[in-house]
C-alpha cells in the first residue's frame, strides 16, 4: 500500500466513526493539565474543563461536539501544542481542528484548520522531527455530484510562528502519488461514454467531473495548474465545460 494511502485510509476510518467518537467524553492530561469535556444534549453544546492538580484553570464551550484533544510540539520549539478537534454537526460537515497553547495557566487560541469533513492525521513525515498535519481536503464535496461520488485530494500543513502553513507543495512526489491514483479513477469513470444529458449530477458526468477537479487541485497545490486545465480541455467534451472550468477558476479560486 502506498505512504499516502495508508495515511489517508486511517484518517477517514477515523472519519467515518466520528458519531460514536463525538459521542464519548475526553479526559486526557497534557503537561500536567487535565483536559475533560461534557456534551450537553439539550442545546448541543460541550463544555471543555482545564484543571491543574484538582482545581480548574479554565473552561470554554464549543457549539457542537469535541472529539480529539492531543498535545505535540508541532514545530520542536520546545512549546506543546494542544490539539482540539471539533465537530459542527450536519451530514457529512464540519470538522475543525484548532490549535491553542496553555499560556498563563490559561488556554490560548492560535489557529485553526477547516477541514469540513476531511480526515487527517499529525504525523512527521519527513523525519525532521516536525509534524505535519495530513488531511483530505473535500472541497468538491457535492459541487459536481453526490458526496458518495465526489473526490477529495491532499492537502499537508506544517506548524510556524503560531500558524498552520500550507506545505503541500514540499511534497511533490506525495502529490503525483495521488494524481496518478485519481487518474485512474478517471480511467474507469470513462470507459463509458460521458452522458452529457441533464445538469450531469445524477450522471457519470458529475462523477467524471469530480475527479477531474480534484486533480486540478493536486496539480494546483504543487504549483501546476496549467496541467489540471490541460487534463479537463482533453478529457470533458459536454456542453457545460465551459461553465465548469468558469466554476473552478471563479468559486473555488484555482487560477
């Protein structure tokens, strides 16, 4: 199996417990703070409760759920990172992972990753003793046809200054991994003609359209856009190729 794949096979089978997950409490101690959280049924929130050695430091409530709370020293500055996860709710939609540091005993916001309902995982993938943070972006979710059909691609955040970085384009041969994956995906999407008809949702159209963008998101991340726009131009002949390409230039900036 590939690197990537194995990656991106654990995030969504962490992804596609995220109901029962979400549905447990957390406790878990980092750096000698207790972290517990409480889900509230009757107006859908959680309430996250700090402690340090029996006494509470400070509290935050979420509307949603909570999943994940981890600690990393994402950058090796010698500062822990606190790692929360967070559910909106909806179908298919929206998980959020944000970041804080305990700072003054208290809990301190630093950034945040929409993932929308992308799986990821904190791993050091270049043994520089940083951790990325590896996710699914799903951005084409039901743009172009069902969220069953739609695709997803690669996305890697590193962690500097404070801030998730977008590093994708450092791990070029992460990202061709992917698109050669997809364009198969492609070659078996087309082995039957594109059934233009319709708005092409309910058709392979939408599906052949999905993989199509998401390939142009590879190639967008890694600096080669061009290639993504190239693949469209020579795969995609219905008459609403224009509006597509329109779409994905326009509503999801990939210029």
């Amino acid at each position: 199996m590939r690197f990537f794949s194995f990656i991106l096979f654990t995030a969504l089978m962490y992804c596609s417990n995220l109901s029962a997950q979400y549905d447990q409490p957390v406790s878990v101690i980092i750096e000698g703070y207790k972290y517990s959280t409480g889900f509230d049924t009757s107006n859908y929130t959680t309430k996250l409760t700090v402690t340090s050695e029996g006494s509470i430091v400070d509290t935050r409530t979420y509307e949603g759920r909570l999943g994940r709370i981890e600690g990393f020293d994402l950058d090796n500055d010698g500062k822990t990172e606190v790692l929360i996860e967070y559910y909106s709710g909806g179908a298919h939609c929206c998980t959020t992972l944000e970041a804080y540091r305990m700072s003054g005993g208290k809990l301190a916001y630093l950034d945040s990753i929409f993932w929308r309902n992308g799986g990821y995982v904190v791993k050091d993938l270049n043994e520089d003793k940083m951790y990325e943070v590896v996710g699914d972006d799903d951005m084409f979710a039901y743009a172009f046809t069902s969220y069953a059909g739609s695709r997803s691609f690669l996305r890697i955040y590193d962690f500097a200054g404070d801030k998730f970085v977008d590093v994708t384009s450092q791990f070029r041969p992460l990202v061709m991994d992917e698109i050669r994956t997809l364009e198969k995906d492609l070659s078996e999407a087309t082995k039957v003609p594109i059934d233009c008809s319709g708005d092409g949702f309910s058709t392979n159209a939408g599906e052949v359209k999905s993989i199509l963008a998401a390939i142009l998101g590879s190639y967008h991340s890694i600096g080669n856009t061009s290639m993504g726009y190239d693949l469209i131009e020579k795969t995609y002949s219905c008459p609403d190729k224009d509006q597509f390409v329109e779409t994905l230039k326009n509503e999801f900036k990939l210029k």
